[in-house]
C-alpha cells in the first residue's frame, strides 16, 4: 500500500488494486516518521480510521507503523502492527508490542547489526508475543547512489540465526521507483518469507516517499513475476 494514508478514496483503491494483484495485507502509514518536522506527519487516529474502511471494503488485514506506547491503545484493531526502523530499538516501545497479543512487523534499524536486529525481536518475544517478522529494509552505507544498501545476503543470515519469518522492503531499501522490481524479484530468490512494497496511485502527488512508490499495474507485473521466481525455487507465493 502506501507510504502514507491520505483519504478514503486513495487507501480504498489502493487496496482493492493491490489485493488483485495478489497482496495478502494492505499497508498503510497513519503515524509517519519523517526526518523534519516541517513535513507531513501522518493522518494519525483518522487514518487508522480509514486504513479499517479500505479493510471492510475489501476483506484484507491491515498493516500500520506504531511510534509510541501511548498509542497503543488505537492499534487494537489492527491486524499486524509495524515497528519501524526507527523504533527497532525502542526498547520500551518493543516490550510494551511485546505484551499484546497482535503480530509485530520489525523493520531492521537504519544502522543496526543482524545481531541486534535479531535482539530486538528477543525483546518482543521475551515478554510473550512469538509472532514477530523481521523485514530487511536496508541499511546505511558508505553507498549514495541508493537511499540504503539492500542487504540481501542478511535475508540468508537471518534464515539461519532465527525461526523467524524474513520479508524484504525494496521501496525503502532503493528509494527510486525503478529498482523496486528487480530488487523485489532477487529478495524472493534469496528466499524472503514476503515483500513490502509502496504502491500509490499517482506518486508524484503522494503526500510521502512518491519517487519509490509502484503504480499499482507495475505492482501487479512485479507480483507476477516474483510468482515466477517462488515456482523456481519451490515456494508458492
Ligand atoms: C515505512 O514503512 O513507511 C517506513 C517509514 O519504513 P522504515 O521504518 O523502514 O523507514
Ligand atoms: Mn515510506
């Protein structure tokens, strides 16, 4: 789905697209984390409001990032709740996703070891909650023709530290809309449990992370060609 949630229309054709493509979980940010303050926030508690009208339209579970405890209690409806790579070590943020019953979605810290990744869902399990999935977003390098350096060869690593599922996000890990698929395609040859993928309908007005989104035709393509390389390596997706 998309970066962010910006009204009923959007977030609902968004997700009837995607969900024809063959998504199993609409995604879609209320609370933003965003480097300055002077950009758009987030729709907050309205947004998660319209996230559930797009879930009643169209059937698919729901998908949103979490930035403080105190919010918690508005993320009751919620199917899957996202800790973003800025709150990976959140430490109190991660006992209190801990302490709930909901799955948690933990995105890799922009600067963070496989070894404190795999940390930081020890918080969450540690308090009772074992449904966590790990997402490999990619990470800060000394590399800047990319928004991040995918690390793709972590997806493998994970693999064998955890039980963990492992999905990747191409969208944040390139930043440009034009490696999305590919990097899309090669996640799922390296054995990714899923994917995360930005899709809007018309990117360059979208209120946040427009140059990575997908249109959601070339989501569709994407999908079906990642359905290709899940055949080929035995996976079904
Ligand atoms: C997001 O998923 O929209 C997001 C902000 O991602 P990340 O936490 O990986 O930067
Ligand atoms: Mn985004």
């Amino acid at each position: 789905g998309p970066c962010s949630i910006e009204s009923e229309e959007q977030i609902t054709y968004c997700a009837q697209r995607v969900k024809a493509a063959g998504a199993s979980l609409l995604r879609g940010g209320a609370f933003k984390p965003r480097t300055s303050p002077y950009s758009f926030q987030g729709m907050r508690s309205e947004g998660l409001d319209l996230l559930k009208l797009a879930r009643r339209a169209t059937g698919s579970p729901i998908v949103t990032e979490i930035m403080n405890t105190e919010h918690l209690p508005l993320f009751e409806n919620v199917d899957l709740i996202q800790v973003g790579a800025r709150n990976m070590q959140n430490f109190e943020l991660l006992k209190a996703v801990g302490r709930q019953k909901k799955p948690v979605l933990l995105k890799r810290g922009l600067a963070n070891t496989l070894e404190e990744f795999v940390m930081s869902a020890e918080y969450i399990m540690a308090e009772g909650n074992e449904n966590v999935i790990l997402c490999e977003r990619g990470i800060r390098t000394f590399e800047t023709s990319m928004r991040n350096t995918l690390d793709l060869a972590g997806v493998v690593m994970l693999h064998k530290m955890t039980h963990l599922p492992v999905i990747v996000d191409p969208s944040h890990a390139t930043g440009d809309y034009k490696y999305v698929q590919s990097m899309a395609i090669a996640a799922v040859a390296a054995g990714a449990d899923g994917l995360e993928i930005e899709v809007h309908d018309n990117p360059q007005c979208a209120w946040s992370d427009g140059a990575q989104c997908l249109k959601p035709d070339k989501f569709a393509e994407t999908i079906a060609m990642c359905r290709k390389v899940a055949a080929a390596i035995g996976r079904e997706m």
